[in-house]
C-alpha cells in the first residue's frame, strides 16, 4: 500500500511540473499586462514598475527564478494586491470554497441519496422515473445556467434568498450550495440507485425481511451500508470536482473563495496569483484522487491486492 | 417530497444566520459608521493604491497637508495649519503644525513631510500618480531618470516648521493637487522598519503595523472581511472627529448592497442596480440621492483610420446620437446627456455646446463627405470592453446610426486588458471610453486630446489645439480668463470630435437619515472629519 502511495505521489512530480511551465508560458501569451489599466502610467513608471517584479527580465530567467521560489513553497507576492502575498489570498480564500464544497456534497448525498432510494425501492414505476428524469437533467444541466435561473426565480422574482456572497446575510449560503451540489446529487442519485438495486434483492435482505423487520430498518440499517459503497467511492473525485467546480458558483454569486479569486486573477493578469491558484487546485485534484484510489482499494479486497504489489505474485 | 423539505428547511436553518439588532441602529447608537466599500482595495499605500474603495478608506487613516471642505471643496488645514501662495502663483509656503502627532504619538515633522515627496516621485517605487506632481519644478526629470538628485526637485524644508514647494508655472488647481489622497505623508520611520521604501508589497500597511497621521487608525484588515478603522486619539483635530469606527464592507454586487441596505446593514451604499432607480426616484425615498460625478462617458474614434479622418464623418456620427434616449431609456437616468468632454460644473466651468442631436444636418455632412446616404461608406466596428451596461448602449447607438445615416456598424467586445492593449494599439474604430477627472479642473479632462499624452489613443494630434492647452491657457491672466479659454480649446476641441461625448456620469446612492455630514459634490468625497450619526 505504501508503494502504491508512494507511486502515485512521485508521478504526481511531472505532472505538476507540467502545469506549472504550461500555465507560466501560457499567461504571460495573453495580451496586456498588471500593469495596464484605464489610466496609462507614466512609461518610467511602467518600467519600474516592471522592475519590482522582475517582468523587465528575459522570460526564461524570471521562469526559473519563480521555479526556485516555488521550491522554497514561496508563490510570490500578488500584483494585484501589492502587500499580499500569493500564500496569503490562497489561505484566505480557500476556507470558504472549501466550506461551500462541504455543504455543496452533503446537499448532493441528502437529496441524491433520497431520491436514488426511493427509486430503487420501487424500479419502473413513477417513484422511480420521476427522481431518475430529475437526476438526468441535473446531470444536463450546467452550474452557469442553473445558477442564474435559481438566482432568478428565489433571489430576484421572489426576493426570498439573497443574490450574492457569503454570510452577509441570512440564508446567503442556500443558493450556492444548492446549486454546486445539483449536479453531483443527480449522479449520486443515480449511484445509489444502481447500488440499492443490487443489494435488495441479495439473500441476506430476503433473511432480514424474514426475521419480521419492518421495512425501512432493512433499508437503513442493511440495504444503505453497501448499497452506498458505489456513492463512497464517487465522493473522492467529487469533492476534487466541486473544488474546482466551484469558481463558476463563486463567480455567479460573488463569493470571496479562491475560484473567485482565480478568476479576478486572470482578469486582472495577476501572474503570480493564477499561477499559485491553477497550482494549489491541482495538488488538491490530485490528493482527493489518490485519496478515493486509496479508499476504493480498502472497501475492495480485489483491488487492495491488486494495488499491495506483492502478494499477488 | 415531505423528506425532501424537510431536509432543504434543516440545511437552511443551520447555514442561515440571523442577527438581532441591525447594524444600522447598533451603528447609530454607538458611533460605528457603516459603508458599503465596492471591491477589495488593493493597497492602503497611498502611494501606490490606484482604485476608487482604497482612496475611500485612505480618506480616513491618512492626511495630507490640506484637506478638502466636503461641502465646496474648497482647501482646509491638513498637516499644514496655513498657506501662501506667492504673487506669480508659482511659490506654495506650508507652516506646518507643531502639534501634529502620528498615530503612534511621535511628532511630525518638517522632514517626514519632504521624505514623503521624495518617495512620491522616487522611480524605483513606480507610484502610478507620480504625474500629478509633475507642475512642481524638475518633478518630471527626476521621475523620468533625467536627472538623479532630489535635492533639484522643487521641494524645500525652509525651517523646521516651514515647506516650500516650487511650480514651474502658476497651477490653479495645485492645492488639490497636495489634497490628493496620493500626496498623504507617510511615516518616514515605520516605512523603513518594514523594509525598503520604494517596495510596493512592504507590510508596513498591515493592520498593526500601519502608522498614520489621519482621523483614524487601521484597526483590522482581513482578505475580503470589512476594514475597520477606528478613531485616532492621537489626532491633532481629535475633539472634532465625532465617529468612534468606520467599518467599510467589501461588497462588490449592487443587487446585493442595496438588500444589505434595507436590511439596515449599511449606512451608505456605494451605488444602487441601475433597475432599482426608478423605484427610489418615483417614492422620492429619503434614503435616497444623486449628484453629478466628475467624470464622462464617451467614444474614441480613430482619427488614423478612413474613413473617420474626415472630420465631416465624425460629427455625422456624433450629432446622429440621441443622447436623451440613452440617458432616459437605456440608462434608467443614471447620466445626464453630454455635449462637450469637461462635465459642467467642473470648478465653476461650463462647457460649450457645438452641436445638438440633429439627424437631418448629420445626413448633409455625411454626403459633403462623399456618403450619401451611408453608400459607399463601409462597415465598420464599435469596439467595447466586455460587459451588459456598455453592451446596451452600443447596440442603441448601432440602431441610431443605421436608422440616421443608413450605416452598418458590427459590435465587438474584448476582455479589459485585451481592450486595453488594442486601445495602445489603435487597433480599432470607434471604442467605448470613460475618464473620471483626477481633480477638479478641466485640464485633467482637456489635456488628453492633446498628441502626447499617454491616454489619447485616437490618433488625434493637433498642434493648435496643443498649443491651446499647453501655451494658451496656462498664461491667461486670471482664472476666468483662464477658464474663458478652455472654453475655446473645447470647442476647437468638439468641431473635430476625435471623442465623441455621450453622457456624464451621476453617482446614485442610498443613505440612512441618520447619517450627517455628507455632502453631495462633484468628486463624491466623503470627508470623515465632518461625519456624525444621529441616534434616533
């Protein structure tokens, strides 16, 4: 298992690699500068203002200089922010994405979970195609669209629920969550469906059915704990897509997390911020990948073999 | 379905959180001001933060020499306590005052105020409004590098309570100029406790950290958490300054801001969504108000490119606009219609009005310019930065001219910095514009048309019209003479219309009754001095 892991974290290295000379080539192609704004500066200005983020050197040496600061775990300072740096924004920013994405799974497993097992209990009737064509059309259905229409109808229509950020105002976190989750509630929906599906018919719920359980204890208590194996191991590359799912929700309801803050970046040509950002997202995409691999191969013995090298020889 | 909102309620209850007494009252009771900030400010270096929510909060925690009355906007005492202005206008004599303490409670002296100029202009901290000192003598060699001793600049410590500056020429508008919240002085000491002067991302603005001379102190500044100021006791004008904190909410969605403000969570709204106008203006709210703001909106066209270097075919376009349509009906009254570049009103001068939306003499210069009809005269683009506001007013003004002159205009957006680099470029036709006016004068809005300034990008270069603003103007011998002759420039300036003026810009808000001391004015300055709230 450690070898495994050990595996996977060293092709990690050429990956990250990758993006981080792919990213820094690439935003400094796009057209304009940090320092281009509606109001032109002074050239001398410009150029020292060039001069205090190196951006007056060649570019492969301000490359390797930023490779060597990013070794030391420095992502440089921001030049949007002058005074802040790059490490900074992330740590601020990253809470609050990181407390949407909680509440945009558990949103997905409460109303996926339900709906998945109401329609498993009851296969090819309306209780079961119902939720199915709900799930299909989350699936469908992109965040940047089903955010502005949930925004239209709650937040504008109504004024029920607020239109933008992040607990300024009761019941501000609703909407985002909800709608970040939709999506992944839809195939979560249709995980436990299929997983619920195998289960209820296997022996051993014809056993707890036998001994006079009612019916809903055979299916929390013995249905759900393996029916639910398919959603568990789902989750892992789920919360990774949320994290960066979330920079549309965070930009469609103005949330200060990094995906808003990812975005503003490239807006703003903040080079070392969308550097720090693109970064920080992949070591996360990453880790929650390897996590759900690893927790995958601890639910399956096959797997675990498989991935425990050795004994299979 | 009942599990289903039952679930929904639980997950709303738990991430829902309710407050009891609004801030509003919370505020008004304990003298805590409350005011909706727009964006995240960038930087509380006055020298080197360029956006509107910094100066905001750069109004409070720091000062310059002067001040400016919210009222008429006229100078106050700042650090310094009095001012003469030579004869020939050209020799400004600071006293500065002996009482005035940092926020640390060291003195200030003499000396922190010249080593903040010399910062000022300093090229290795590329301070982005290094222009606006440039009237002072050898201000501009020495930030262009031409020559290296400050000592030339024309700044002077005459005695230890006495600063001298020098102006190359008579500047009227130079007091406001020191008012700026760029020329704040700053903390000589605590600037070089955190390292070099001329860094841009020194900490010596951290909350904590930060010493200034202002009515107010930084009292904490978090990543996107409301900045909290809070009184400085240590002020020299202290017993007038009535507010105990100022929190300023980073809030960037209008939508959003005005529901805040409802909810009585802010005092003052930065602005109000253009669709909410109609309903505050028609109940004549209380909360709400409107004033004329320094700036114009306006299209560049491209003077390089035929067919628009016929100047026939630039009035065509402009006087084919409609402008009281767009105010009325696209911008929900948001801009008053504009005739001229320099916003009326601007330090008592009213600009002159060339032309007026007329269709019929629009048609006749368009066929003098050998269009008839629009024939012959090919399709060209309307050039704009992304975004739904600039969107709208384009396509009404796309409509107007095919419907006037019959000509075929294609829209364009581009992402900001993309707009920006093809601005530098002249990589356009015709492309949307708006300049705020640094200060109150009309230079600030009349010397960008002139062929060298950095910001012109119309390709327009005239040299009588150079001459006017550069040669002309500064040696009128009175200031109504001198503004007699803006307004000349200005209209020599509008017969050739490389800008096309559109509207200028009003600044819609909403305060709370409670809140006194804010004075409506063209620059939306809030001085903080001057602000008190009422318990009701």
């Amino acid at each position: 298992m450690l070898r495994f892991i050990a595996g996977r974290l060293l092709q990690a290295i050429p990956v990250l690699f990758a993006v981080v000379t792919i990213t820094f080539f690439l935003v400094r192609a796009a057209p304009g500068g940090p320092f281009d704004d509606e109001k032109a500066v002074v050239p001398e200005v410009r150029a020292a203002l060039e001069a205090q983020y190196q951006l007056d050197q060649p570019l492969h040496r301000q490359y390797f200089s930023y490779l060597g600061d990013l070794l030391r775990g420095d992502l440089g300072p921001s030049f949007k922010y002058p005074g802040r740096s790059v490490n900074e924004i992330i740590a601020a920013g990253f809470p609050v994405t990181a407390e949407l994405g909680i509440y945009a799974i558990l949103v997905a497993i409460m109303i996926g979970g339900v709906a998945g097992v109401t329609a498993a209990l009851r296969p090819n009737t309306l209780q079961d195609y119902l939720p199915m064509s709900a799930a299909m059309i989350g699936i469908c259905m992109p965040a940047f669209l089903l955010g502005p229409l949930l925004l239209l109808i709650f937040g504008v229509k109504l004024e029920w629920l607020p239109v933008s950020g992040w607990g300024q105002l009761s019941g501000d976190k609703l909407l985002p969550s909800l709608t970040l989750g939709t999506a992944y509630a839809a195939y979560i929906a249709r995980l436990s469906r299929g997983g619920m599906l195998d289960v209820m018919t296997q022996d051993y719920i014809r056993t707890a059915r036998a001994k006079g359980l009612p019916e809903h204890i055979v299916v929390v208590k013995h249905g759900l704990r393996a029916g639910f194996i398919p959603v568990v191991a789902f989750l892992g590359p789920a919360f990774a897509g949320i994290l960066s799912g979330s920079f549309v929700i965070e930009t469609v309801f103005q949330i200060h997390g990094l995906g808003r803050f990812y975005v503003q970046a490239a807006f703003n040509r903040d080079y070392t911020l969308i550097m720090g950002c693109t970064l920080f997202l992949s070591v996360l995409i990453i880790l929650f990948n390897l996590l759900s691999d690893i927790v995958a191969a601890w639910m399956n013995p096959r797997l675990r073999a498989q991935v425990g090298g050795g004994r299979r020889k | 379905m009942l599990k289903y909102l039952f679930v929904i309620w639980i997950f709303f209850v738990i991430v829902g959180c309710s407050q009891g007494e609004s801030r509003v009252a919370e505020g008004n009771r304990l003298g805590i001001l409350h005011i909706g900030n727009g964006a995240e400010p960038s930087s509380l270096d006055p020298q080197v933060a360029t956006d509107v929510s910094s100066a905001q909060i750069m109004q409070a925690i720091h000062e310059s020499l002067i001040t400016l009355n919210p009222e008429n906007l006229n100078p106050e005492p700042g650090i310094a306590e009095s001012w003469e202005i030579n004869e020939d206008g050209k020799v400004y004599t600071f006293k500065i005052r002996q009482d005035g303490r940092w926020s640390n409670g060291d003195p200030i002296t003499v000396d922190d105020v010249y080593w903040s100029f010399s910062r000022y202009l300093n090229p290795a901290l590329g301070n982005p409004w290094s222009y606006m000192l440039f009237p002072v003598v050898n201000a501009e060699r020495y930030v262009s590098g031409e020559i290296d001793d400050f000592s030339q600049v024309g700044f002077e410590v005459i005695d230890e309570n006495t600063f001298q500056i020098r102006l190359r020429n008579p500047t009227p508008y130079f007091l406001q100029l020191i008012a700026h919240s760029s020329s704040a002085i700053v903390p000589r000491k605590v600037i070089e406790e955190y390292g070099s002067p001329t860094a841009r991302y020194s900490q010596w603005t951290r909350a904590g950290n930060m010493v200034g001379a202002g009515p107010f102190i930084l009292e904490r500044w978090d990543i996107s958490q409301p900045i909290v100021v809070r009184k400085n006791p240590n002020y020299w004008g202290a017993d007038r300054i009535k507010l105990r904190e100022i929190w300023f909410h980073p809030i960037e969605n209008g939508a959003t801001e005005e529901r805040l403000f409802r909810a009585g969570q802010l005092h003052i709204s930065g602005g109000i969504p253009t669709d909410k106008i109609p309903a505050y203006e028609d109940s004549n709210s209380p909360v709400f108000h409107s004033q004329a703001y320094l700036g114009t909106y306006y299209y560049k066209v491209n003077t390089t490119r035929p067919p628009f270097d016929n100047v026939k075919v630039r009035l065509a376009l402009a006087m084919s606009i409609d402008r009281e349509a767009i105010t009325e009906r696209v911008m929900q009254r948001t801009g008053s219609p504009a005739y001229a570049f320099v916003p009326p009103g601007t330090l008592g001068y009213q600009p002159p009005k060339t032309f007026d939306y007329d269709p019929e003499i629009a048609r006749q210069l368009l066929a003098e310019a050998g269009y008839p009809d629009g024939e012959g005269f090919r399709e060209f683009e309307l050039m704009y930065n992304t975004s739904e506001g600039h969107r709208r007013i384009a396509v009404a003004i796309q409509q107007m001219w095919k419907r006037e002159l019959n000509l075929d205009v294609t829209l364009a957006n581009q992402e900001w910095k993309v707009f920006l680099d093809t601005m530098d470029n002249l990589d356009f036709d015709i492309a949307r514009a708006g300049w705020i006016g640094d200060y109150v004068d009309p230079l600030t809005f009349l010397d960008l048309s002139t062929s060298a300034n950095g910001n012109n990008n119309t390709g327009f270069a005239d040299p009588v019209f150079d001459r006017m603003i550069y040669e002309y103007v500064p040696s009128a011998p009175t200031e109504r003479e001198r503004l007699e002759r803006f307004y000349e420039a200005e209209e020599y300036l509008m017969q050739r219309m490389p800008i096309i003026p559109l509207y200028t810009y009003e600044s819609k808000y909403l305060m709370a009754p409670s809140v006194k001391g804010v004075y409506p004015n063209i620059r939306k300055l809030i001085n903080y001095r001057y602000v008190y709230l009422e318990d009701q």
